[in-house]
C-alpha cells in the first residue's frame, strides 16, 4: 500500500489535485467535504465530478493516503511521509519492454475478467476496457513506474510487440484530458489487448 500511495502521490499532481487541495484546509485536523474538496480542485484548473471524485478517492483510500468518511476527507500525515520516501523506477532504462508487456496484460486480463463477472459472465472475441484510471494504475503500482513511463511504454507496446496485438479506440464520449491516452494528435481512452495468433 505504500508503494501504491507513492504512485498516487506522482500521478495527483498533473490529474486531481488531490493532495495539494487537501494541504490547503488544515489537512489533518479538519476533514473537508467533498463538495468543498470540489471547489479547491477546481481553483488548481481541474475539473471533478463528485461521483468521478469519490471513486478516485477509493484508490487514496486504499493506500492509506487519506480518510473518507460520511461525506468527508482528510489526510493521513504518517502515510503521507512513508510514501512519499519510496523511489519509483522513473528511469526508461529501470524497465524492460517485455516485463512491461506482461505486466499489462496480465492486469488487462484481471480487469477483463472482472468486468464479464459484472456483466453476467458474458464474453467477447474482443473487448475494449478504460485504459485510464484502472489498467494505468494497476501497471504502476505492479512495475513501480510513473505515469509517463507507463504512457511511453505502452505506446510502443502499440507497435512494437511482438507477443500481443494492442488496440487503441478513442472514448465515445467527451472525457476529461487526464482520463485519455494522447499520442501526436490523437486522444484514446479504451484498450483491447490479445495474444498475436491468439483470440482472447
């Protein structure tokens, strides 16, 4: 968990904001709400809906990086400072592009899995899942590594593997920025990943 409270820690800058609008309200004495918490995220130009919000707030929570109860949030201090002393593998050169490819489709699996256990157990020749939080985080958290690390690596997985065939499509609907993948010009949110010569 301290490890994955460190991952958190990298990617809240640049996508919620949740730290930073946390340590602005006496952040461990007094719990924020969160439609407070809301306000504050939006001062730093991000935008959050509080059903996105409290869902991203379950990873934080997970990681022991804040409390959230009954409406409210507040920081937890000693976890705060052990993860924030872990080093990550930020270094391109920290990871192999194999290890990286196994990592992301064993997580793909995990979450493909889950999801047709949801979905009354009902498969697909292919199936296309949210790159963003859920794959992205579970890779890090697997591999150490940081969000840029993760974004590079997997598009070069995109056209340089030669084990798994990586698909990328764009989202069907608006999304937020930090919710998609960019590359050049393009933005995609969803991933379907299979073995080459191998259906899923």
């Amino acid at each position: 968990k301290i490890k994955f409270g460190k991952v958190l820690l990298q990617l809240d800058p640049e996508k919620w904001c949740i730290i930073k609008s946390l340590e602005t309200v006496s952040p461990f004495i007094n719990p924020i709400t969160i439609d407070n918490l809301i306000k504050k995220i939006e001062e730093y130009g991000k935008e959050s809906k509080s059903t996105r919000l409290i869902e991203v707030l379950r990873y934080y929570e997970f990681a022991n990086l804040l409390f959230y109860k009954n409406g409210k949030v507040i920081l937890n201090r000693q976890a705060l400072e052990k993860s924030a002393e872990i080093k990550l593998l930020n270094d391109e050169k920290d990871l192999e592009n194999d290890k990286f490819e196994k990592a992301l489709y064993a997580e793909y699996k995990y979450l493909i899995a889950y999801q047709s256990k949801n979905h009354n157990g009902l498969t697909f020749s292919i199936s296309y899942i949210p790159i963003k939080p859920d794959l992205e985080n579970l890779v890090c958290y697997n591999l150490m590594i940081s969000e840029e690390t993760f974004n590079k690596f997997l598009l070069d997985t995109t056209v340089k593997s030669k084990k798994y065939k990586v698909m990328l499509a764009p989202a069907r609907e608006h999304k937020e920025n930090s919710e998609l993948l960019k590359s050049g010009r393009n933005y995609y949110y969803y991933i379907a990943i299979f073995e080459n010569g191998k259906e899923l």
